[in-house]
C-alpha cells in the first residue's frame, strides 16, 4: 500500500467466512458481552494507527481486538480494549499478526508533526524507529485476513477490487 493522503489509489472490499466456532465466540462477545462499544474505549481515529499501542485505533484494528477477545480462553474474556490488547500481546496471536506497511516520506512525516497532514491519520503513535525508517505499521484488511487464515480460522473468502480512476 502507498499512503496517499486521503485519495486512496485501491480500495479493497473483503467478505471473509469464518469457521463457526470463531463466528460464534465473536458473535458472543458482541452481542452476548456487548463489547463492541468497550472495543472502541474512546480513542482517537487514526487510518494508520500503530497496532501495538492503545492511543490510536483505525477501523481494522477494532475488528482485531473485537477477534482477540473472542480467541481468548472463556476464563480469562477481555472485558475492554486494554485488556484485549493485553491477550493479543501475550498470546500466540501476537506471533502469528504480521502488519501492513506503509511509506511515509520526510516531507508528509515533517508535516504530520506540524499538523498539516490528513485529519484522519496521525503519526504520533508509532515508534521512533519506524517514523525515522519511514515505513509504519498499521492493521489492514489484508493483514487481517492474512493473520486469520494463519491461524486456520477461515472458510473462505473473496475480494472486491474497485480501482480510482483520475
């Protein structure tokens, strides 16, 4: 993926079929447990939010805490976003997520810092290792599926491509 700012160059729809056991334990924490609200805990909106952290979330990394919750054992079920993470990085799940990444160049990195970048997408998150090297990672569709299918938890799944035409 290239960040372009707020004009992405693809956009990437995915319908992906879990196995029933997954769909069931995530179906439990949603409605059953109600975490969906718990899972979003206020944070800010960030496109390209940094997986690892819990000041920023972008849209895919929701879906990856709503999915960590419903793989914890049912002793021990998050209750919220920090404790979801907490599982996420101290189970094999964490081994197994490999996330997307994407180049930010010097100028828009200079001008996040300042302000003046995309409304939906901030840097401040991510590692300073990873904002001097240029390349953050973020959760994607792609690296969700990905992960998923690693753990052996997808049926199947297709994608939708629609391509920006200038």
């Amino acid at each position: 993926m290239r960040f372009s700012l707020d004009k992405p160059d693809i956009y990437i729809n995915a319908i992906v079929h879990l196995k029933p056991q997954l769909q069931r334990a995530l179906a439990n924490v949603v409605i059953k447990q109600n975490l969906a609200k718990a899972m979003f805990q206020n944070s800010q909106y960030s496109s390209i939010s940094y997986p690892y952290s819990l000041d920023y979330q972008n849209s895919n990394e929701y879906i990856l805490m709503l999915l960590a919750a419903a793989m914890a054992p049912e002793s021990s079920k998050p209750n919220n976003r920090e404790q979801s993470m907490r599982y996420f990085l101290n189970s094999k799940l964490k081994a197994t997520f490999q996330p997307e990444l994407v180049k930010v160049g010097v100028f828009e990195s200079f001008g996040s810092s300042l302000g003046l970048g995309p409304s939906n997408a901030t840097l401040k998150d991510h590692t300073r290792q990873e904002r001097r090297n240029g390349k953050m990672e973020f959760v994607s569709v792609g690296s969700l599926v990905h992960w998923l299918t690693q753990l052996g938890q997808v049926t199947h799944h297709r994608e939708l491509n629609l391509n920006r035409k200038n």
